[in-house]
C-alpha cells in the first residue's frame, strides 16, 4: 500500500482524485494493485482483460477483501471494449509496451476519460530495457538444447536467481519472470518499445503532460510567459525527457542533463543493441557484434557510470566464453547480473 501510495502521490493522483470518482483499468492482472485504488474508495471501477487466468485471479483478490465493492470485471480485449460512459480515471499499466500499436491502443484507451480526468500509462524505451535485453541473452542459450518447458524453466529459474535477487521489491516469482522476459523472445527481440516521447505525441491533441515517475522535469519558466499551456508542457517534458534519458540506463546512478544530441546518440547506441541480440540468439556469428557494441557502450558512458561499465566488462565476457566453448559461464557474469535500468516509467496526463 505504501509503494502504491507513493507512486500515485508523485504522478498526481491524490484522494479526491479516486474517491467518489469512475476509474476505468485496462489489463489488472492478479488485481493486486487494483485493491489499493479500491481503498481509494471510487464510486464505480471497472476492470477490463481477456486473459482468463487473470480474471479468475482477479475476482479472487478483489472478492476476499472487497466482497461488496462496487467493481466490476468485463472480460473483453482491449480493442474490442466499448462503453457509452466516460471516466474520471483510467490506467493502463504495464500495457501499452508489447503491442503491436501502442499508440494506437493508447488513444483508444484514453477515449474512455472524461474533460479534465487523468490518464495513467507505463512507458519503456531502448535504454531503460537494454540490460533486461541483455540479459535475457544468456539464458536464451542456455536453455535451447533443453527439451521440455518445464525444463528450460527451471534451469533459467536457477540461472536468474542472482540477478533477479537484487531486485527487492519484486512481487513476481522468478518462474513468471523466465517465462514473460527470456522464453518469450518476442519481448527482447520483436516486440515494440514505448518511449515517454512517443506517449506524448501519441495523446498530444487533447492531452497535457501532467507527471511522471521517475521525476525529471526541470520548468524554469514564468507561468505569466506561457501562451499554449499544451504545447508549453508536452515539449517541456520531451525536452526534459530527452536531457535525462541517460538516468534509465541503471537505477544505481543518477547524473546531471546532458545534451540531447548526445543523449539521442545513446539511445541509437541502445538500439543497435537491441538488434543484435536479436540477431546473436539466431546465429553464434553475431555474437562478435554484440560484443563491439557493448564494448562501445562502455566507452561512451561517462566516469559516473563506473558500476555500468564493470557490469559490461562482465558481459562481455561471458559472450566472449561462450564464443569460444559454446557454454555459459555462470562465474563470469555475477557482476552483470547487478545491473538493472529504470525499465518502466509511469507516465500521467490530463484530458483538455
């Protein structure tokens, strides 16, 4: 309750904003955090997901502590939803990255709110991912030559154990983890990235940033100055965005902005990554790309990022290893497996 509270609080949504309001959730999954909004005390929240293992899941969570709230579950895809109501709140979390049109399904999603209501959405970008698109490398072929699910599960469950044990405040069992990021490569190979950037134009003709966390927007600017409050904050933030964007790249450090151009040169760097663990998990081949790559990565990070760097040197030479005797080394890349970016950043905006 308290990490919920925390994250609502930086993005805006305080209690008057829930209570006696409609909130409209896309995708709640096992409900967990949906029992938070509901202690919120909203006059009508609806929960939409098809999944039918999440629904199940749902309905169990939200039955045992909420027997008589007033939710209700429609299970129905999100394209496919439909309701002549409009909503005061809605959240889309964890979501829109993955799709095969974020941007589309995020105006269809943000439809639903209400003049003046806010809407919530998770963003994810080169960057921030790159050390979970690394990552999932290794156990890719680790566990190719297994030969059951269940198997290649177990073994990438054993693998992970250390990396995945610096990550305190994970509520998802490592079994689930394997499966969403590593055995279904279309997360780190295939599947599109959702930057704070392209939320903004994505909503920007009737929506106005409003918060985000992590925070990182700096506005020196005199409200008296401001001509078109829309266009004045969606840049702002972009621009924002764009000086910090380097900070998503390992939750251990934090820097001082940079220079966009240097920033835009980091996330092409990030990119290029990303493609050629795509191609290394086809073809052993590739894999002295990968290495170039990272390589350069480590070159181009500044001193602060002394952590990063120590991190890719461990990488690399991991895939170094591998190159040679076609295993994995487990010993090699305990100092990888440290690594983690900001991944997701939630994004909050305001309906003209």
């Amino acid at each position: 309750m308290v990490q919920r509270k925390s994250l609502y609080n930086r993005l805006g949504i305080i209690d008057c904003c829930i209570k006696g309001k409609n909130v409209l959730e896309f995708g709640p999954g096992n409900g967990a955090n949906a029992l938070y909004t509901l202690s919120m005390l909203p006059q009508q929240y609806v929960l939409v997901d098809a999944n039918p293992k999440g629904i199940k899941n749902c309905k169990e969570n939200l039955s045992k502590f909420y027997p008589k709230g007033n939710w209700m579950l429609v299970d129905s895809l999100i394209e496919e939803y439909e309701s002549g109501n409009k909503f005061d709140v809605v959240i889309c979390e964890c979501l829109l990255p993955q799709q095969t049109n974020p941007s589309e399904i995020a105006r269809h999603c943000s439809s639903f709110l209400d003049s003046g209501g806010i809407f919530v959405a998770t963003c994810h970008d080169m960057v921030s991912t790159v050390s979970e698109t690394l990552r999932s490398l290794p156990g890719w072929l680790l566990a190719k030559n297994n030969v059951t699910f269940d198997d290649k599960v177990k073994s990438l469950s054993n693998f992970y154990h250390g990396h995945l044990s610096h990550l305190k405040g994970m509520t998802r069992s490592y079994d689930d983890w394997v499966i969403d990021n590593v055995l279904h490569k279309e997360f780190w190979q295939d599947s599109k990235l959702f930057s704070i950037e392209q939320a903004i134009d994505a909503l920007k003709d009737d929506f106005i940033v409003y918060a985000t966390c992590p925070t990182f927007l700096q506005d020196w600017s005199w409200y008296k100055s401001v001509k078109n409050v829309k266009n004045h904050f969606n840049e702002s933030m972009k621009e924002s965005y764009w000086e910090n964007v380097h900070n998503l790249i390992d939750w251990r450090i934090s820097c001082a902005p940079k220079f966009v151009s240097e920033n835009r040169d980091l996330y092409e760097l990030c990119s290029q990554i990303r493609y050629s663990v795509r191609d290394a998990a086809e073809e052993d081949s590739a894999i002295g790309i990968l290495i170039e790559r990272c390589q350069k990565l480590s070159d181009t990070l500044p001193e602060e990022y002394s952590l990063t760097k120590t991190a890719l040197e461990s990488y690399i030479g991991g895939l170094k290893f591998y190159k040679e005797n076609g295993k994995i080394n487990f010993k090699l890349l305990e100092e990888f497996g440290a690594w983690w970016g900001r991944g997701l950043q939630y994004v909050s905006f305001i309906k003209n």
